[in-house]
C-alpha cells in the first residue's frame, strides 16, 4: 500500500492550454478514489502523470513519501489498467501477465505461483492458454487486472476501465472491481466520466471540471452537498433541477419567488445569509427529481388556472405566502419499469420529477407537484457556489 500525495500539480501544453491546474490531492494508504468529470475535464491527464505517462509541467507528486517527478514509470511500483485492455495479441493469457514478471528476473516457480493465485482470484483459470482474440471483452478485462495484480504494484490506475463494455458486463465487474480493492487493500485510483461508476465504487470522489478540482468528498456527501451547481448538476441521475429565483423581503419575512412560485424561508442561518446577501437579487435553487412529488393529476379543462397553494395571512396590507405546489404540463414521459420520469413545462422552465413504477400520464396532460424545500439546494447566482445551510 501507498500513500499519493499531488501538490500544485500542474499540466501546461505548449498553446498555454491548462489540462490540470493547480490540483491538490492527498491519498490515503488503501483507500478507493474515483476521478470523475466530463471529458476534456483533466481526469485522466492527472492520472497519467501519477503514472508517469504525463510530463508534470510543475508542482510535486509523491509515491509513498518518495517524490517521483522524474522517477520513470516502471520504477514507480505502479500498475495501470487501460480502456482498451493493451494486451499482447500473440501472447497466451499466462504470457501476459508473466511478461512484466519476466523483465523483473523473477523466478519461472515464483512466476507460476503468482500467476496461478490471480488467476484463482478472477476466475480465469481455464483461460491461461487462449489468446485475447479468442476471449470476450469481460474476460480481457480479467486478464488485464490479472496483469496488473501479479505485479503487487502499490498503487493501481484504472483509466475507464470498463467503458468498452456493454451496460450488463459493466455492472458485475464493477462488483468485481470493488471486491478486488477489499481483497488486495491496495490504493486505487479510478477514472471515469460515469457518475453511476464513481457513486458505487468510490470511497472517495474527485469531482473534476475544466482542468481543476471540483470537490473532494465521500459519495454520500457529494450528492446530498454539492459544493457548486457543476457538481450538483454532474453528480445524480437524471441531472438536478435548477430555478432561478428572486430573493425578498416583507417585514421580517424572507422568501424567494419567480413567476410560477413563492416561499418563505424558515431556516434560521439560510434565512440570516440570503437577508444579508441576497436581498432584491437573484439565486439558483436545485431541486433533484425525486424531491419533487406529484399530488394531482388534471386535465387542461379541469386544472387551468390552478398553479400554486396559497395560505394567507393578512399582513399590513401584504400577502404572506406559502407556495410548495405548482402546476406543470407534461411534455414527455420516460418509462424505465420500476420509475418514470416526468418533464414537466413550468411557464419558461423545464423539470423533470421521479416517481416510483409505471406512470400512465401523457403529454399535455397537467400534473401539480410540490416541491420539497427541505431537501433545497441554493446556489450564488455569479460564483454558483453553494450558499451554505442547515437541515431545512
């Protein structure tokens, strides 16, 4: 095991095009990081450099307390996994991953014995003697983390792995995956654009964009606290719901309010923020689908008209309100078995909500939801950034 610590690291091209900019990372002995973002965003421009494949244009990468900026790769103790797998086509299964074994001067007893145990581990047993044109996608993919095991590195790199695959392969060897990492209790780093892949394997997320770093959380944490609106609308599927909303004031009473709806704030410390920050501007709210609940079904005859749940009180001659419930129309609906999504049309804004099962709605139709500010999530109208708060 290792610890990975990258300092400043950086990656300038020769057009002054920045692919990592000023990245900040400490790894921890074991532990399971996934690097996510859109492509382009320098996931796997830092990964390479970690593994030597990338000249670091500046800043310091350590290996185990071992600085390793000119350290070549094979003396790293590293292992990498590709996406295309990057084995020998006239090498046999047991060929390819005695191959790095070999250039070590290892023992051909030894070299058996490491090779037969990995295989033991993945399952490939009756494959050593078939060469890769002859295996499937899954099973070239064992063999290239059998590759990578029998080597022991310190740290194993997976740069999109298992992108090649098809959706059902993808999702039991992401099960294989995570066993492997609690077998070994080595570090990995893990790459991928996936955010399903990065929720369900990471101990650790790196959420990437633009060359920089997003946020660095566990899974649980990036989902429910998003540091900014890229995060909140990368991480969670379908994507977060985002409104734009003007913050106000009556008297000691603070709400947000657009065109189609308006709240008051209950929270005390958010309520404190958007007073002294936020007054006669404009926010973003994010709201995920399924924090968007659908309370009635209607037809245009029967509904028109209806788009917000008001409760009054009569104050100096103001309304004070409290609008959770809009009125939408449906513009289509996505059937997936156990859940619908449901896009809605909320005068200029476009959502979409989740509900369990088979929805039977079709388009056109209208459909009132409430909307659940508890679970809110408010972001700077300029920076994005998340405007911090407590449980709502």
């Amino acid at each position: 095991m290792a610890k990975v610590i990258l300092k400043h690291l950086n990656k300038r091209y020769t057009n002054d095009f920045k692919a990592a900019n000023d990245i900040n990372l400490n790894i921890e002995d074991g532990e399971f990081v996934v690097l996510v973002g859109p492509s382009g965003c320098g996931k796997s421009t830092t990964l390479r450099m970690i593994a030597g494949l990338e000249e670091i244009s500046s800043g310091e990468l350590y290996i185990d307390e071992r600085l390793v900026n000119k350290v070549e790769p094979v003396d790293r103790d590293i292992a990498m996994v590709f996406q295309n797998y990057a084995l020998y086509p006239h090498f046999s299964v047991y060929e390819n991953m005695a191959f790095a074994l070999r250039i070590k001067k290892i023992n051909k007893l030894e070299i058996e014995k490491k090779i037969r145990e990995t295989a033991k581990i993945l399952e490939i047993e009756d494959l050593l003697n078939r060469k890769p044109k002859e295996l499937s996608g899954g099973q070239r993919q064992r063999v290239a983390l059998g590759r990578a095991i029998v080597r022991k590195p310190k740290v194993f790199l997976m740069d999109e792995p298992l992108s090649n695959l098809d959706a059902k392969l993808r999702v039991s060897m992401r099960s294989e995956i995570i066993k492997l990492h609690q077998r070994l209790k080595t570090t990995f780093i893990y790459v991928t654009h996936d955010q399903t892949e990065a929720m369900t394997m990471g101990s650790t997320i790196v959420v990437m964009n633009k060359g920089e770093i997003q946020q660095v959380a566990d899974p649980i944490t990036i989902y429910e606290k998003p540091s900014n609106k890229f995060v909140a609308s990368f991480i969670g599927s379908p994507q977060m719901n985002f409104i734009n909303v003007r913050v106000d004031r009556i008297d000691n009473d603070v709400f947000i309010e657009n065109e189609f709806l308006k709240h008051s704030i209950k929270n005390k410390k958010l309520k404190a923020i958007l007073e002294e920050k936020c007054i006669r501007s404009e926010v973003i709210i994010g709201l995920r689908a399924e924090d968007i609940k659908v309370i009635q079904e209607g037809k245009r005859e029967i509904d028109e008209g209806i788009n917000i749940e008001e409760k009054e009180t009569n104050m100096e001659n103001h309304e004070r309100i409290k609008a959770d419930v809009v009125m939408g129309e449906i513009e289509f609906v996505e059937i997936l078995g156990s859940e619908t999504y449901i896009h809605l049309k909320l005068k200029d804004n476009n959502i979409i909500c989740r509900v369990n099962g088979v929805f039977r709605g079709k388009e056109g139709d209208y459909l009132k939801v409430r909307f659940d500010f508890k679970k809110a999530h408010f972001f700077d109208k300029d920076s994005e950034m998340r405007i911090e708060q407590e449980e709502l």
